[in-house]
C-alpha cells in the first residue's frame, strides 16, 4: 500500500491507498482478515475431502517390513 504523500519509485505493486483515514486501516485490516478466513476454510475443506476418501490418492501407506 503506497501513500499519496509517498513516492512508488522501486514499489513493483503499488496499491494507493490513505493510512491515515480510520476508515481506510479498517478496510485493509477487514481485507487481510477475510483472506485468513477464505484460505483456513479451504484448509478445512481439504481436510474433510481427504477424511470422506475423496482424494484419498495423496496419502500412501506403507507397511514396515521386518530387515
């Protein structure tokens, strides 16, 4: 996130944005939060597809032989 007030000289991404604005932190803090959630849940989601056997290939069991 670049400032107005700021120069983007060597930022690759610039996103404008205001930090000075209440309003502004609230929706980048709002932003990042929904984020976290969307990929916990897609952790989840993952979780609970390889426990109901759907993708069950990722996993392998291997059995130890006595040497």
């Amino acid at each position: 996130m670049v400032d107005s007030n700021h120069n983007p000289e060597g930022i690759d991404y610039v996103i404008p944005g205001n930090d000075d604005s209440a309003k502004a932190v609230a929706l980048y803090a709002r932003a990042i939060a929904d984020a976290i959630l969307e990929g916990r849940e897609a952790r989840l989601n993952d979780v609970a597809k390889v426990a109901a056997g759907e993708g069950s290939d990722e996993f392998v069991e291997v059995e130890d032989s006595a040497a």
